[in-house]
C-alpha cells in the first residue's frame, strides 16, 4: 500500500537514507491517513541520533529546532512544514508521571512502537520501501474502531495518567470504543490523574468537548471515574435526583443530555456542563414533596469560576462561562424592557450563546416541560430579535445626559450619588427608550434629588 505524503515527509526520508539512516513516518499520522483524516502534524522515527540529524538537516538547508535533545526529538522545518524527528529509543522510571527519567536509544523500530501509549498509534510507515511496520496490530484496532494500549495499559498508564485522558478524548475524535482490558484498566487507575497538571488536563479536556462525538467522550468520562478527578464537584449531581416533574433526570444526567443539544462553542459546552452544578447544595423540598433549587444559577456562577480557575483556564472563558452559568435561569415572559436590560447586562455579541444555553437547558427536561419551555422560548427569540434589530448597543454612553450634565442640573457634589442617578436613569430608558430626552431626564433627576428614597 502506497500512502499519499506531502513532499516534504518524503525528501526528509530520503535524505535519511542517503546517509543510510532508516525513517519510518510513525503515530498519529498515519492512523489519521489510514482513517482518511487530513493529519495535522507529522512525526519521524529514525536510528539515527539527535546530533546526527542536526547535522545532516542542517547542511541540506533546513531550519533545525532542537526542542527535546535529551529525549532525542529535533523539529526540522522547510516550506514551512515542521517535522518531529525523534530517534528509536525506550524509556523507562516515570518518576513524574509524565517525562520518562531514563532514555536509551535502540537500533529497531519494534522496539521504539513498543514505548507508545495506544495500538493505533503504534504504526510506522516506510515510504521508501512502501512498508509496514504494525507490530501490536494497530491496523485491526483500526477495523474494529477500538482503542487499545501498547502491551500493558497498567504500566502505560502508570508512565503518563493522562493517557487515559487521552483514550477518551480520542475515542471523542473518532467515535471509537476503549478496549476492555484497557477501559477496565482506567476504572482502576483513574485516581491516577489527579497527579497530571491542570493545563494538560484543561487543554485535553477542551478537545474532547470541542469533538465530533463528544456525547461519547463524556459518557466514558463518567463511566471510567475520570470525570470526577477533573471537576470533582460534579460527583454531588451523580445520582440526585430533583424531584420534580419538569424534571425526569438526575441532576448529572440532565446535564449530559442537555450537552447534546449544544452547537461546538467552547464557552457554551463548558457553561452547560457546569449550570446546574450547584444544585444538590441548593435543594430544598417543599410541602408538595417538589424539589426546588433556589438560587442555584448564582452560586454555581461562583462554583463555575472557582473549578475553571483551579483548570487555569484565560480570563477571558472564565467570565463569559460564568455569564452564562449566572443568566441561564433567563425568564422567558419578560417584556420588551427587561429583555433591553438582559442584553445591556451580557451584552449583545454574548447573546446567541446564551439561547443556546436556555434552549440546550430546556431540551433535557421531561417531555411536558419541554413542550411548554419550547413554545415560550420561540416567542421570547422572536421578540427579543426585534430588540436586537434597533441597533442600539444598549450601554449606558447611549444616555441623553452624562455625569457632569446631573450635577450642573441638580447642584451635588462628584461622588457614588452621582453614579447612583445615572443607573436608575439607565434603568428607566432601558424600560422604555422613548424617555431618553435630556429635558426629561434632568427633571427626573432633579425630583432623585428632592424626592430620595
């Protein structure tokens, strides 16, 4: 079989083997080929050593990068492809629980698959001589859609825990199922990845979300454990139930059905994930016998911020996710005033994410709920599209008068008064922005002033 690689993998084997060095393109690369896949970076295996592919890339012209000497990976550029080239080698003492403490450079390609996490990307490919190398039976994983670890998944877990991760987030990619033998090994180990740094852990978590089957990856989060070592807090909504009729899901449940119904927008998986999270802390059960979860959009805003700092996510997904979480409770009656203050309180560009959080939010409730929400939600969006198509930004600068036009009307002093006339002025013009005219607004303050309360 002849496998279609750019150019520039080719030549950089060919240069290889002008100095009869063996390279084999290796990993995910050729499982991406094999699947169909556009690959997105290319990795080369060869027995020559990391000094030698220095030298030998570099007099041939390439921009050469030596980004792992120690573990011996050159990244070799040219036509602005990089390559990774990293010599045979096998490894040994994760004493990290990430970087191997001893590495040794072997002469044999089958031994240098055998130090790789996962049977699909266990492949090496020679395109010289058009062969495979599949020693762990990589390719019949790739037939069968399964993920299998290389030999023992106790120990390729145990060298690097975020390889489970890893397994889900794949098995998200490609909508492949984990292996027994190796799922059974995650359930074990899964306490394991609380030793692996929250940004490994955040940015794989971030793909898996953002995955074509994602509703898979995060049914085999749940079932290997691995959910609960990531966001911990959402063990408490595992097996509550709310009680309620609108309700025929656990809280945790819910959750994850109502991820089925949203677009593939990192801020808007991450908020539904998290919305409900606060409510088995805000339960309470009424005379009826109903469940009832006051305030839990507020509280879990702040448990919302406080799991996505503890990932390090930017500031930037942390305040829009909290947006999100805080508004998701969004009254699908209110007029045409409250809905001018909705969107001057989130903002416009940050509206549509937050319908797709309601409307993801009111999928996932029992079927007469959801007929009710779903005929009040299509009202509320047209309506609320019509708000949207005055053009007005609904901020506060929009206001017929400013700061120092109140104090010259009404004779006080710079200070939080101020500040405080200027947002119930806000407040009246957002309830009906016909009453933003600088006569009436003026009069208005003035009557704050003489008439406080």
């Amino acid at each position: 079989m002849n496998l279609l690689l750019p150019k520039e993998v080719r030549d950089a084997c060919t240069l290889l083997a002008d100095h009869q060095k063996q390279s084999f393109v290796v990993g995910g690369s050729i499982r991406d080929l094999l699947l169909g896949i556009p690959p997105q970076d290319w990795d080369l295996a060869t027995d020559a050593k990391p000094r030698e592919v220095e030298r030998i890339f570099r007099a041939d012209g390439y921009r050469v990068i030596p980004t792992g000497v120690k573990y011996g990976t050159v990244t070799v550029r040219k036509n602005g492809l990089p390559l990774e080239i990293t010599t045979f080698r096998s490894e040994t003492g994760y004493l990290d629980y990430r970087h191997p403490s001893q590495v040794s450079f072997v002469s044999g390609i089958e031994d240098d698959l055998g130090r790789r996490d996962f049977t699909i990307n266990a492949l090496a490919y020679d395109p010289l001589q058009s062969y495979f190398c599949d020693p762990y039976q990589g390719i019949v994983d790739l037939c069968k859609e399964q993920i299998r670890a290389v030999r023992n998944p106790e120990e390729r877990f145990a060298e690097d825990p975020l390889r489970m991760l890893r397994a889900v987030r794949i098995s998200a990619e490609l909508g492949f199922s984990i292996e027994n033998k190796t799922r059974h090994a995650m359930i074990r180990n899964a306490e394991l990845l609380g030793r692996v740094s929250a940004e490994r852990m955040r940015d794989e978590l971030n793909r898996l979300l953002l995955a074509s089957h994602f509703c898979l990856g995060l049914e085999n989060l749940l079932e290997s454990g691995l959910l609960f070592i990531i966001i911990p807090e959402l063990k408490e909504g595992w097996l509550f139930s709310q009680y309620h009729p609108s309700h025929q899901y656990t809280v945790l449940r819910h959750t994850l059905e109502a991820m089925r119904y949203t677009p593939a927008q990192l801020e808007v998986r991450l908020a539904i994930l998290l919305h409900d999270v606060a409510k088995p802390r805000c339960y309470s059960r009424g005379d009826d016998g109903r469940g009832h979860f006051y305030g839990h959009h507020l509280v879990g805003a702040e448990m919302a911020e406080e799991i996505l700092r503890r990932l390090h996510y930017s500031n930037q997904i942390i305040k829009d996710v909290v947006m999100l979480v805080r508004e998701h409770m969004l009254e699908l009656k209110m007029g045409p005033g409250g809905q001018r203050r909705l969107i001057a309180r989130v903002g416009r560009e940050k509206i549509p994410a937050l319908l797709s959080v309601r409307l993801a939010d009111i999928m996932a409730h029992s079927r007469s709920q959801l007929l009710r929400s779903l005929e009040e939600y299509e009202k509320f969006y047209h309506k609320l599209q019509q708000v949207m198509t005055t053009g007005e930004e609904f901020v506060m600068k929009e206001l017929a008068v400013n700061g120092n036009d109140v104090m010259e009307e009404t004779g006080i002093s710079p200070g939080p008064l101020v500040g405080k006339i200027m947002r119930k002025l806000w407040q009246e013009v957002l309830d009906d922005p016909r009453k933003n005219e600088r006569e009436y607004l003026l009069k208005l303050a003035k009557k704050m002033i003489n008439n406080p309360r």
